[in-house]
C-alpha cells in the first residue's frame, strides 16, 4: 500500500516529555528499565491518499528511547512458564 501526504505543519511549539524508571525482580533476577519519550502535536492542512472525508488533521513527531539491563534469566516459575 502507498500512501500519498501533502500536508502543511502549524504547530504552536509545544513539547511533551515523559520519562520513566522502573525495575522488576523476581528470585535472583533483576530487570532495569529506563527510557524518554519526547513528542510534539501539531495541526495539519492538506491531503493523504489514506484518508478521505476528514475536516480536522492532526499529526505528532516523536522519538522514544528505551534501555532495559537484565541481569540473569528469569526462571519459568518468574515469567509463569
């Protein structure tokens, strides 16, 4: 499938950050997550080949970044296995 986008970008410059933390750890094993997520919302004017009958566009450019240690295996009787 092509999908065919004409658009003209309008935002207001506006930037959304989420960052997150987190751990998991079951018997010896330890999971570590880390990750960010930046994203920006805009509308748009134009056409896509992909979508007809619409009034309102609006679109978002993100980036995400995730990174995730383990330190061991976890077990069958960890993961429900």
């Amino acid at each position: 499938m092509t999908i065919t986008a004409n658009l003209t970008w309008t935002s207001n410059g506006a930037v959304s950050t989420f960052s997150f933390a987190d751990s998991m750890k079951c018997q010896s094993a330890l999971a570590h997550n880390v990750g960010t997520s930046v994203t920006t919302f805009a509308s748009v004017t134009g056409s896509t080949s992909a979508l007809v009958d619409v009034s309102t566009l609006t679109a978002s450019i993100g980036v995400f970044d995730n990174v995730v240690t383990v330190t061991s295996a976890f077990s069958s009787a960890c993961i429900g296995a």
